[in-house]
C-alpha cells in the first residue's frame, strides 16, 4: 500500500476521508461521486477546524472512539465545503503544462 502523502506539502498525511460529493455539469446534469480530504499535520496547523482533531491524533495512546468520531466530523463539516482557490489552480495549471508536475 503507497504511503499517504499530503498533497499540498508531500508530508505524510495523518487522515484521509472519502465522502459522496455531487455537483452538476456544464449541461446542468448532476454528477454523483466521491470527495477527499487529507489531513496533514504540517498544512493544518492553523486551520481551527482541525485543531480538535489534530490534538488527538497527535498525543501518546490511542483517543477515545467517541471523542475521535466527533472531531472527524466537525472537522469534515467544514473541509467538505471548500471550494479550490482559483489561482493556486492556474499556478498548478501552467506547472503542469510546462512538464513541473
């Protein structure tokens, strides 16, 4: 199995999770599919969504079911919503067309 990797740093990501995720077309059809988001204790630091969750991943022994089960969904109530920054997209855009990714 591949490590996972955050891909905004290529740190090893502390959690990923796959949701349903849809969003209609350019003809207005709905598309149904599955989203990700990665926890990366580097990028999430400052993020308030994760800090719950990056407390407990992060301290000595395993956290608590329940207590875990919260924070991950706090947290994927927020990052399931965020929508790409449209210049970070032309910058990763022109990397690949010139042959950087």
């Amino acid at each position: 199995m591949t490590p996972l990797v955050c891909a905004r740093c290529a740190a090893p990501a502390l959690l990923a999770a796959r949701y349903p995720h849809a969003w209609h077309n350019g003809s207005g059809q709905r598309v149904e599919g599955l989203g990700e988001s990665v926890l990366c204790g580097s990028c999430d630091t400052d993020a308030p969504a994760a800090a719950a969750l990056l407390a407990l991943l992060t301290e000595d022994g395993p956290p608590p079911p329940t207590r875990l089960a919260d924070a991950v969904d706090d947290w994927l109530a927020t990052v399931r919503h965020r929508t790409p920054d449209p210049a970070a997209l032309d910058t990763e855009e022109s990397r690949w067309r010139s042959g950087d990714l």
